[in-house]
C-alpha cells in the first residue's frame, strides 16, 4: 500500500531506541578556517568601582536592607519620613555636603557585632533626628 506513495510522504526511518554499549553522537566540527580568534582583553586596572547602589529619595517608611548599598546623592539634603527601618549590615554612603535628615527615631533592628549601618553616614556625622 505504501509502494505507491511520494517518497515524501513515507514515514520516517525509525531511530535506534536503546544499545548495550555506550554510544555518542557523531563529532561535528565547528570550523575548518584554521583563522585565530580574536578576544576582547583590557590590561588590569587596580583602582576602580562597582556600581551597585541603590539612590536614597525621600520618602516615608524606607527600609534600608541587610546587604544592601545606599547612596545620598551629592550635595543633597535628603528627609526620610514615618518608620525608617536599618537593618543590620545596610551600608548607606555620602559625601560630606550631603545630609540624612530623619523625622523620628529610626528602627535600628543591629546589635553590637552586626550593627545596622556602616559607611560613611557615621564617619561624616550628618545624620540627625528632627
């Protein structure tokens, strides 16, 4: 019955299903050009930055999480309203122009060996309670 079908429309030969040896793929080479690669390559830098803060805005109830960096931005006065929550190992960075003004007293959720902010909050003094 099948004799007389296109060749198209035969069904496919079937695949081996299984074997009693281990078997692998047939290797397919990727070029034979035999050309070298060219890399992208930069020579070692030993100053540099990472950008992963996150912006302080102001804004009411902020969370500051553990792990997590915080910049003031620049020569700014930022006012942080309602539960300001720190908690331990938040990092929170300015520059000496730049102020963190809180309206109440923070959850400072540290302790003694993890405390809740570490940075340069401390080091420039510019945190205060209205």
């Amino acid at each position: 019955m099948t004799r007389n079908l296109p060749k198209a429309a035969l069904p496919p030969e079937p695949r081996k299903q299984a074997s009693l040896r281990r078997e692998f793929p047939a290797r397919k080479v990727a070029s034979l050009a035999g050309e070298p690669m060219q890399l992208a390559s930069a020579p070692y830098q030993r100053n540099g930055f990472a950008i992963d803060f996150e912006t302080v805005l102001a804004m009411d109830n902020m969370p500051f999480y553990s792990g997590q960096t915080y910049l003031v931005p620049t020569n700014q006065s930022i006012f942080l309203g309602g539960n300001v929550t720190f908690y331990p190992g938040c990092v929170v960075k300015m520059d000496r122009v730049s102020s963190l003004r809180l309206s109440g007293a923070p959850n400072c959720l540290g302790s003694m060996l993890s405390p809740s902010v570490k940075g340069s909050v401390l080091e420039a003094k510019k945190c205060t309670l209205d």
